[in-house]
C-alpha cells in the first residue's frame, strides 16, 4: 500500500462500503446481550488474528490495549429497513414518508466509533463504542468456549466489522501521521473531552448560570462549610431530630423544580397528626417508610439501625442529607451531593439547611463556591449521563447538542452560533496518536 496514500472521508466510507459495513450494523450489536458478545468457534478464530493484525500497532495502555477511532457511513436508503419492498413500490407519498423516517433516524452522513483490543492472559476482547450510547464488546469466555451468536445477522455483522477492521489496520500502518491528523481534524466536538472557562460558557448560553433565591447566604454557607465554620454539633441524634432536617432539605428540593416548570408535590400536614410528630409524617409520606411502627423515633441506638441504605435521598436525585459522627465531636447534617447535574439543586438544599441553624456539612462545598461565583471551568464531555463531581476537577460538564440539533428557533438548548463560539474557544484534550510497533533487528 503507497505510504503517501491520502486518509480522507470517501477512502474510509470506500473500505467500508467494501465490506457492507455501516452504522446500522453497529447499532444493532450495541443492542444485544446488555452489550457484551460471546463468539467461539470461527468467530473467535476472526477475533484472535484481528487482534494479531492490532499487533502491528504500539501498546497504548495496561493489558495490550491498542485502539483507534474509524469513521463510518449511514446506511443508503435501500439498506435501511425494508426499503426495497416501499421504494419498489413507486408510491411517491409512501417513498417520501421512507425517505424522511431514514432521514430522521440517519441524520449525520458518517459517525465515529472508537475501537480497543485488549488481551489479559487467555481472556480476548474488542470493544466499541461511540462514547455515548452505543457500547459493546466482543469477547470470549473460558466457561463457555464454544459459544457462538445465535443468529445469522449477529454473525454477518461481526464479519463485516472483523472484515472492515484488518483494511483499517492496513490503512492505519501505511500512514499513521496521516490517519492521525485526520482524526485530529475531523473526530466531532461532542465526542472529544474539553473544557471551557465557567464565565465564559454562562455568558454564550445564559440558561446554563446557576440562579440562587438567597445568593449572599448560598455564598456564606458554602464558605463556612469549606472553612470548617458551623454550630456546634448535636451530642444526639434521633430518629425524630433527623426528620426535621429532612423535611426542610426535601422542601427546598421540591420548590427547586416546581420554580423550573416541574410537576412537584406540595404538603400540606394532616390536621390529625400532633405538631411534635409532624416531620416524621412528612418522611413516611415521602420515603414510604413507618418509623414509627419500627423503631424508637427517640432512640440513638435506634437511629444507627435507621440510618441504612438511601434513608436521606432526596427523590431519586442522589443528593443524599444524611447525619454523621465520625470526624466531629458530635452530630452533623451532610449535605452529600453525587451527580455533576445538581449543583444548583444542592446550593438551594444547603443554603435551606444553613438558615435553619442546622450543624452543616457540604460535601464538595469549595467546587460548588466556585459553581457559583463563576471560577469554575466547565467539563464538555460525550456523554453527562450520571456524572460524578468527582469524576474531573471541574464542578459543572456539559454534552455539546449536536450540530444538527442546534437551531435558532427557541426549540434547541443551544444556537448553531452558540455551538461555533464554544467550540472555538474551548481548550481540547488531544486525542492519543496511534503510533506502530517498532521492530527490533537482531544481527
């Protein structure tokens, strides 16, 4: 193969089309088996002298990891679905409804894959993924070594990919500068990992800065917390006592999504309940659980068996208001915030429990001051789903929409000019240069 070759879009969509590969193919074996495939017999064979052929590659990670991005078409209208049977059919209405339900389900012309072989003693594996949704892996397994995919489609499939992979590889080692500065060039934004300045990104998309209903108390309260300052903690904790911190968290909570246009509920104490009693309604009513019937609402020994598993979630949000001891000399309410999604959330929740005179612990208090007072930096990121604050040193991430969702009618999260502005100013992580293995000469 000529080492000057030139890597462009057609000589990549051309080695694809070769071997009848393209994105529907991939999808479809994202959705099998919770996206893990097991392949024995000729499968494994193709998988063993695929990753032979990654052999060509350097090392790039713990366990021979070697991977590489590859770039694949859409599907044409006659491959996707049962296009023969509506395009034979020469009805222009029903052709034209085809055409804009293939359209709809294909909009990007090509999409990006990323492709990783690894290898741990007799265990073997290649996995896939668009860094998004799409994510499987093939592999095999010493329990069951003659496993084989049950259907034909299944092995078409992975014969086309096994297929694709050995013309990539050939394609990669006679210009791997080349392959790379392609895939530097041309590797979409919403699969890269980037980050922007947090004043910068609030400013092109307003909607996104964080609004508090008391800001000067939200700033005091996370302050304190990242100084150590709070009152002094409780010598006890009950049942009872807890539910009172309870209720004013999730209250706050609740008001936060009812201000943003969310369906919540609003609680209103039953006239039958004495008022020393009425938070411990309030959880049973929200967290579905009858303290009273199984504990001791004023025991601290029964406490400790009460305070298990999600006792202080907040809905299903993963901000967790729970009572601790172990690093005070006393009791502390904790404010415990998981997700990256609710900074905002757990300032408002905070700051409720703040003016309520609660001994206050904020977890990640110091990221979510900066959150607010806008030193922070913005993480982009491929995919937001569950992202754990501490997963990067900044607080807040962002998945960028793609290009085709943006649009300037008030319908988008974001403007097509929002999207070029951030990505020209957004500082990028270089993604890892594929380099070959080097060959040693023995004289």
């Amino acid at each position: 193969m000529n080492k000057r070759m030139s890597i462009d879009r057609k000589l990549l969509a051309d080695l694809a089309k070769e071997v009848g590969l393209n994105t529907s193919h991939l999808d479809v074996l994202g959705e099998r088996q919770h996206w893990e495939i097991v392949v024995g017999g000729d499968l494994l064979e193709r998988l063993v002298g695929i990753q032979r052929q990654f052999e060509r590659l350097a090392v790039m990670g713990d366990d021979e990891y070697r991977g590489f991005h590859i770039e694949v078409p859409r599907p044409a209208p006659e491959e996707w679905g049962n296009a023969e049977e509506l395009i034979a059919s020469g009805e222009y209405d029903r052709r034209e409804a085809f055409l804009a339900d293939w359209l709809a389900f294909n909009p990007m012309e090509t999409r990006w894959f990323h492709v990783a072989s690894s290898r741990y003693g007799d265990s073997r594996s290649i996995r896939v993924t668009d860094r998004k949704q799409i994510n499987f892996i093939i592999t095999n397994s010493p329990k069951c070594a003659d496993a084989e995919p049950d259907d034909t489609w299944c092995r078409e499939n992975l014969t086309r990919l096994f297929d694709y992979l050995e013309r990539m590889i050939d394609v990669i080692v006679a210009n791997p500068d080349g392959f790379n500065d392609y895939v530097a060039h041309n590797l979409p934004y919403q699969q890269r990992t980037g980050r922007i300045a947090q004043k910068e990104f609030n400013r092109i998309v307003p909607n996104f800065k964080i609004e508090v209903e008391d800001r000067e108390t939200s700033i005091k309260a996370l302050e304190d917390s990242v100084h150590g300052r709070s009152v002094p903690p409780l010598e006890t904790m009950t049942i009872r006592r807890y539910c009172s911190y309870y209720r004013i968290a999730n209250e706050a909570y609740e008001a936060y999504y009812r201000k943003r246009g969310a369906s919540g509920r609003v609680y209103e104490d039953p006239q039958d309940v004495p008022e020393e009693l009425r938070d411990v309604a309030y959880y049973k009513r929200m967290k579905f659980v009858d303290v009273e019937a199984l504990y001791d609402i004023d025991s601290p020994a029964d406490f400790i068996r009460f305070a298990t598993d999600h006792y202080g979630e907040l809905g299903l949000s993963r901000l967790n208001i729970f009572a601790s001891n172990k690093c005070q000399q006393g009791w502390m309410i904790v404010v415990s915030n998981s997700y990256s999604a609710n900074a905002g959330l757990a300032i408002e929740v905070a700051t409720a429990l703040y003016k309520a005179g609660a001994p206050l612990l904020i977890y990640d208090a110091e990221k979510l001051l900066r959150i607010l007072l806008e030193e922070d930096y913005v993480r982009l990121v491929p995919d937001s789903y569950h992202n754990y604050m501490g997963y990067q040193e900044e607080g807040s991430v962002y998945e960028l929409p793609w290009e085709y969702e943006c649009s300037d009618d008030g319908d988008s999260s974001m403007t097509r000019e929002q999207y070029y502005v951030i990505v020209s100013i957004a500082e990028w992580q270089s993604e890892d240069r594929v380099k070959l293995m080097m060959v040693k000469n023995i004289s």
